[in-house]
C-alpha cells in the first residue's frame, strides 16, 4: 500500500528526514516513535502534503501512485487521512456542513453520487456513536470550544465518516486522560479491516495496549534506526530514549 524509499525533506532549510525507508502492507498497524525532534510529525506533514515541507530526495508510491506528485486534496481523496496532534478549530463552520462537504467531495472524486441528506445523516449518527461522540458537538463549529479529548474523538470521527485506507495518527494520544484515550482507541480498532493500515505516532507505549501494532519503528535524526515487534515499545518504556541516543550517536 505505501511504499517509502530514501526520503529527505526540510524545512527553511533544515534536513529534518534523512533518508527514511518504509514498506507497509494493507491490514498492518504501524507504530512510529523517537524522541523529540526526531522527525516523526515531519514524516506525517510530508505525507499528507503540507507545503512547509520540501522533499529533497526519495520516492513514496502509495497504492501505486507516485503521493509525492498528488495535491494535499488529491491525497485525501485517494483514502490518505491524517488526524492532527493539535485538531485546527474552524469558528462558524458546523460539524455537519464540514463533513457533508468532505464525505462527497470524496464521492464526487471516485465518481459517486452525492449521499442524500436523509443518508448522511443516518451515516453520521453511526459513525458518531462508534466513538461516543456528543450528538451536541455536531451542530457546533468544527472543534471550536471542544475539550481536547472531544477534539481527538471528533479527529477519529472524522476519519470513520471518511473511511481512508491509510490512517495516520499523529501522536493522538496527547493530553488524553484514560478514559478518552481508551474511547479513542477503541474507535480506531473498530474501524480497522484487511483493507486499510494504520500509522501510529507516539512517544508511550501506553496507546499500544490498545492500539496493538504489527511494527514498531524508531524514528531517530531523521532515520528508522530499529524495527521490532511489541516488546520494543516495553523497552523503550524501561529504559528511555537515551538508550537510543547513545546507541546511534552521529
């Protein structure tokens, strides 16, 4: 499904990925983590195509098609979905609106008729009760006034109104107490099939008692330095990053 080879990108300047190489299937998870600065939100910029960025060097096909070469729209479009670390607020946009403009701006690309209002509707309740998400949140603006674990919920939402088939999660987990992360989670796992595959990007192994990956990458200076099953994120969790930090000083 994606497929990353040798990627570099900067911003102002700056290398922030240095030569990132990833291959991922549908049906897998992915878990992403590093310390701060690593490059592991730069990675996720990249791919949904935020133009801060600019790629230097490397190829990323997703599906067979060069995302590289595709607009940040384009990529939506093509099932690529990003749920933000810090949820942008929209003031006088409603919920419903938004999503009604995203879910047939996606069906007008595949060639689609649009869903009927009666439809959306009864689509949107679903998917809204799947991550226990305020029937009052969809009549406000998108995000705006909402908790930070309403945003994350409303994040996921989103994407299970959307149905991409790749998810990347950008360290979803923060500022979540217990409960909402296990919400959150759980909506994810949910909308999870054979047909789609998952980014995870964290800093805890916490999210991954929920969220159980297939991979986990460590994402240090701008490289994938070790990939292993589950047990790396336990020890990561008992030894901390400067473990890392001292196997692969530059």
């Amino acid at each position: 499904m994606l497929s990353i080879k040798n990627l570099h990108a900067e911003i102002d300047g700056k290398e922030i990925l240095r030569g990132i190489n990833l291959e991922i299937k549908a049906g897998e998870t992915h878990a992403i983590m590093g310390p701060n600065g690593s490059g592991k939100s730069t990675l996720s910029a990249v791919l949904a195509g935020n133009p801060m960025y600019t790629v230097t060097q490397g190829e990323v096909l997703f599906n067979g098609k060069n995302l590289l070469e595709l607009s940040p729209d384009k990529r939506a479009n093509e099932g690529l979905f990003l749920s933000f670390q810090y949820p942008t607020e929209i003031p006088g946009v409603s919920m419903t609106n938004f999503m009604r403009a995203a879910v047939n701006s996606k069906r007008k690309y595949q060639g689609l008729e649009p869903l009927s209002a009666t439809d959306f509707l009864k689509l949107m309740k679903e998917k809204r009760q799947l991550v226990e998400l305020d029937s009052k949140l969809a009549s406000r603006s998108v995000n705006a006034g909402f908790s930070g674990g309403e945003k994350k919920r409303n994040e996921v939402f989103q994407m299970a109104m959307l149905n991409p088939t790749l998810r990347i999660l950008d360290e979803t987990d923060s500022g979540l107490d217990i409960d909402a992360l296990r919400v959150v989670a759980e909506g994810v796992t949910a909308l999870k099939t054979k047909e789609n595959a998952t980014i995870v990007i964290t800093h805890y192994q916490r999210l991954l008692d929920y969220i159980v990956p297939d991979y986990i990458h460590i994402l240090y200076h701008g490289r994938i330095v070790m990939t292993g099953g589950k047990e790396l994120a336990l020890d990561l969790e008992k030894r901390g990053y400067d473990w890392i930090k001292e196997q692969f000083k530059d």
